[in-house]
C-alpha cells in the first residue's frame, strides 16, 4: 500500500484532537473531510476508516506501544504499530525505522489473552457491563460493538414507498437490502458505506439514515392517527418524524427538548420531510404542569450512557465514566417521574435507551413502577448489539384510568 505524508498526517492531527483535545471524533473527521475538498473518495475513506479504526482499538494499540519501548504519546507510532496489526507494510520513512514487526504481533498475541485488550475497552466498563450482563453474554457482547455498523435507511412514507425509494437508489448504483427485522417494514441496509446526504433522495426528504434499533422506538410506541403525543427528549427529532410518519401526518406531536438548536434542526427536518403537526418546545420550568394529563403517547428516549452505540460511536469508550452513568441514573428516573405527568389516563408511554446496562433500563422501569402505582408494564424490548444493530432497550408503560388498591 502506497501512502501519501499528508493523509498519514491527518490522521495522527485527528488522534491528536480526539484524545488529546477530547473533542469527538465524528465532529473532528467531518471537520477534516470538509477542510480538505480536493481529496478523492479513496483517500477520504483511507482517513476516515484508519481514524475510527484505532479509535476502536486504541486500548490495545497503547498498551503494545507501552510494552514494545514506543512512546504511546508519539501518534506515528501508534499509527504504525495500527498498520502492523493491520498486515500492511510501512513506508520507508524516518519516523517508522525503529519498528519491530515480529516484537510488536508476539505482543499483540499475548495481551489477547485478556479481554480487555483483545475486545479493547477500559478496565472499568469490561468490568461494569460483567457484572451486569454475566460474563458469557459481555464476551459476546464486547466483541460484537468492535464490529462497523451497517448504514440504515428510513423510508419517509409520508413522500415515497421502500420499493419507490429502493429502485432511485438502485438506479444511481446504490444496493441496499430491504431489512425485515423485529417487525420493521422500511428500512434498507445499504451494500456499502456512501455518503448519503449529498443525494436528491435524502434533500427532498425521502428517507432519514437512522439505525435499526432506533427506528423500532416508535414502530414499538405505535400512536393512533390524530392522537397528542409528546416526545420530551427529542434532540434533533429522528424519532419524533417517524412517529409523525406512522401517524399519517395527522395529530399533533409536541418535540421537546433544553437545547435550541437540536429543536431548529428539527425543524428543518420537519420541513424536508413535509412534517406538518410538529411544533417544538424548549424545556422550561412549567413545562410539565402547561402539559399536565394532556398526551395521548409519550416518548421518553432519555439521556444515558451510549453503550449500545459503540460500533458507530468508539470513541464513547474513552470519554465516559462511571461518575457519569450513576449522575444519568438520577436523571432517568426524574425524568421518568417528572414527565409521566403529561399522560392522560388510559395514556401510553414509552421509556426508551441506547444502552445495554441492566440498571439504566429494567430496573429504572421497575423502580419507577414501584413507586407509580397507577402505571403498568404492557411489555418491552432489548436489543443486543450481537443482533448486527444498536444496542436499545424500550419498555412500554400503560397509565391506567384508576389507581390500583
């Protein structure tokens, strides 16, 4: 393999923000693509692959460089000791002379033995998630969130059919594969990663990229045409225009959310989509009383850890902690117990996390229920990133018309 000095560069500056700057690594590759117009497709991939891929791997990465003499703070090394493991050959270059390839696999072979390493995660999450998963389900687990996530579509049916849809891309060289999974009806797998926002499809609104796992949210939550639904933890509104979707566009959905400018987002959205019964809300102190027994459906998709999004998020493993999962905890269940307000007697709401960890889901639905006694558990779901999707987990709850005795 052929490499060109600036690219390797942009790589190791990538590193250098993500780790060193602590600024996200989605934010930082988009922001060097965009920087850099002039590169082709092929080298763009190079840097945008090598990134995300020893973010994913940077636990074991670091400790070779550690056990092999080369100073984990020298990001060439690190980019080369990656290159190795990779079975590529490195260039002929001053900062790759000191490498030995044979040293750095024996290392690598041994530090396997421990998962840890082998499946690259922090000490403190392998131990957090077998504590809470069992050990058997977290091996599974912790290998399959190393795995690159599929690039999921959502047909927008308020402007277009899968088949419509799939046929448009089919005829610009874009194979998907339509998903029939957990009862899902329009999504599409795409064959290979493309960029999809360039295309007319995706600016004239016919379909939104948003996972598998996320697009069964609102399938699970499954609003009447014409009903009040509230989602109180809308962020840029991926969910609240699927909700609009299945309701024909007929109803009245309120997205609310603390920050502005993922609810003008949302609106521009809304606009694409031709969404027309969202209106959107910053959170304020009356919030919850001004909505007080009014929602029809409620979506709670709250804040929390992000585990179940590791193969598209990696670098959520460098950045979180375990102080900050018990504060979202806390969080959770005000949330849980502040906004189940707004549902009307006889009212549905979903609960709803992108995390795998028992105790942001099952049992924050449990406690809650303990001490709401006039809601009841109808049902709910887990999804495993082993499924190929994000993790997710949904419980659907029933606010009943009298309190139980």
């Amino acid at each position: 393999m052929h490499y060109h000095k600036p690219l390797v560069l942009a790589v190791v500056q990538n590193l250098q923000k993500i780790f060193i700057e602590n600024k996200y690594a989605d934010k930082v590759v988009e922001q060097t693509l965009k920087s850099n117009p002039k590169w082709g497709s092929r080298d763009r991939r190079f840097i945008a692959e090598t990134t995300y891929g020893m973010v994913r791997w940077w636990r074991l990465i670091d400790q070779i460089a550690i056990e092999s003499n080369n100073s984990s703070n020298n990001f060439y090394n690190l980019f080369a000791i990656w290159k190795i493991l990779k079975g590529n050959e490195l260039p002929n270059w001053d900062e790759f002379t000191q490498f030995d390839k044979t040293k750095i696999i024996e290392i690598s072979n041994k530090l396997k033995s421990e998962r840890k390493f082998r499946e690259s995660f922090p000490d403190w999450i392998d131990e957090l998630l077998s504590k809470e998963l069992g050990d058997e389900v977290w091996e599974k687990e912790a290998s399959s969130l190393n795995i690159e996530a599929n690039v999921v579509l959502r047909t927008n049916t308020l402007k277009t059919t899968i088949e419509k849809l799939q046929k448009k891309l089919t005829e610009q060289h874009i194979e998907t594969l339509k998903l029939e999974w957990n009862g899902l009806s329009n999504a599409l797998v795409l064959n290979q990663r493309k960029n999809m926002y360039s295309l007319a499809e995706y600016k004239n609104g016919l379909f939104e990229i948003q996972d598998a796992s996320s697009q069964m949210v609102a399938e699970f939550l499954n609003p009447n045409k014409g009903s009040f639904v509230i989602d109180a933890c809308a962020g840029a509104g991926g969910k609240s225009l699927h909700l609009a979707s299945l309701m024909q566009n007929q109803g009245q959905i309120v997205s609310m959310d603390i920050e502005e400018n993922k609810l003008t987002e949302l609106k521009k959205r809304a606009e694409r989509a031709g969404v027309t019964i969202i209106t959107t809300q910053i959170i304020k102190q009356d919030t919850i009383e001004k909505h007080k027994n009014k929602a029809d459906f409620l979506l709670l998709d709250v804040p929390c850890s992000g585990l179940g999004t590791l193969k598209r998020n990696p670098d959520a493993k460098w950045k979180l902690s375990i102080e900050f999962i018990e504060k979202i905890k806390k969080i959770q269940q005000t949330i849980l117990n502040d906004y189940s307000k707004t549902l009307k007697a006889g009212g549905t709401m979903l609960y709803a996390t992108c995390s795998i960890l028992p105790s942001e889901n099952e049992k924050q639905v449990k406690l809650f229920l303990k001490n709401n006694l006039e809601f009841n558990l109808i049902s709910d779901k887990k999804v495993l990133p082993s499924s190929g999707f994000d993790g997710f987990y949904m419980a659907k709850i029933k606010k009943m018309l009298s309190t139980r005795n």
